[in-house]
C-alpha cells in the first residue's frame, strides 16, 4: 500500500506542476509579441494624464524603469536620443516609472538622466502588473493599433530600437 500512496504523490506533484506551467504560460501569453497591449492611463511628471488609448494611431515604446536601476541609467540616454530623432514620425515614447520613491525623486532622476519624453507615475504598479513586468528595463513597442510588436528584455542599445521602429514606422497613416 505505500507504493499506491508514493504513485499517487507523485501522479499530483506531476499533475500540479503541469497546471502552474499552463496557468504561467497563459498569464505571460497576454504580454508577449502579438496580443494587444494592455491599457492605461497614468499622471505625468508635467501633471497631466497620459492614456496610451489616445496615442492609437502612433507608434509607441512604453519603457518600465526604476531610479536605483543601473541598466535603466545606462539605456536612458540612447532612449532620449531615439526618441529625439523620431519624435514628429508618427512615434511616441513614455517612460513608466515604478518602484522608484516619491514622484519628485523620479523628476529629479528623469531631469539628471536627460529624459525628454514624458515620464509617468506607476505609483501601486498597477500598470507593471498588467504588462506583467519581471524586472527593469523592459520595453514594449507597439504599433498603430495597439498590439505589441516587440518585447525588449533589459538593457537596450539605439540601434536596436531604431531597426525594429523603422518598419513599424512605414506602417503608419499619411497625413
């Protein structure tokens, strides 16, 4: 009769680590390449309310950053740079902020690293969790309408984001 008892531990433990695996793939599912990216709408370090529903029709990059995190420190300035040269070509960026104290201790961090796109306040991470965010930088590309195209986990260089923004880019509607 032990042996039955062992078989029937081990059939569960099997059966349970099954489940976490589908249940895990199916939450990750809705943040990967190709689903619709999820919405919000989040108070800027300007003061005014930023809802990704109103840039539709643009390109965005929505990066999540933290103050104390070195590889967002290091990415910032390429950031700035891309989003400095694209900026009028159909393309948006914003900078999620979480995890990262008071919102005066973001716009200080943001003003040192030379953002010049708008920095917003994910204050409870509610955003992150729907975006479900493992840890910074990520950042999400999304086109004109609303599905994300491209997940960058960690530390990204300019290049890299210009060579996936051009094609996005040439989908956008003429003026």
């Amino acid at each position: 009769m032990n042996r039955w008892v062992k078989l029937l531990l081990l059939a569960l433990a099997t059966v349970t680590a099954f489940e976490l695996i589908v249940h895990r793939a199916r939450r990750v599912k809705g943040t990967s390449a190709g689903a619709q990216a999820p919405t919000f709408t989040l108070p800027s370090a300007d003061g005014s309310q930023v809802a990704l529903e109103r840039l539709r029709g643009k390109v965005v990059a929505v990066n999540f950053w933290a103050t104390w995190c070195g590889p967002c420190r290091e990415e910032i300035p390429e950031l700035a740079r891309v989003y400095a040269a694209r900026r009028g070509q159909c393309f948006e960026m914003l900078g999620v902020a979480e995890e990262s104290g008071d919102h005066r201790e973001v716009t200080d961090t943001a003003r040192k690293l030379g953002i010049n796109y708008p920095v917003l306040f994910d204050d409870d991470a509610k955003v992150g969790d729907a975006f479900r965010i493992p840890g910074y930088p990520r950042t999400y590309l999304i086109d004109v309408e609303g599905r994300i195209r491209k997940v960058f986990e960690g530390e990204l260089e300019r290049g890299e984001l210009d060579r996936a923004l051009t094609p996005l880019l040439a989908e956008c509607p003429r003026a």
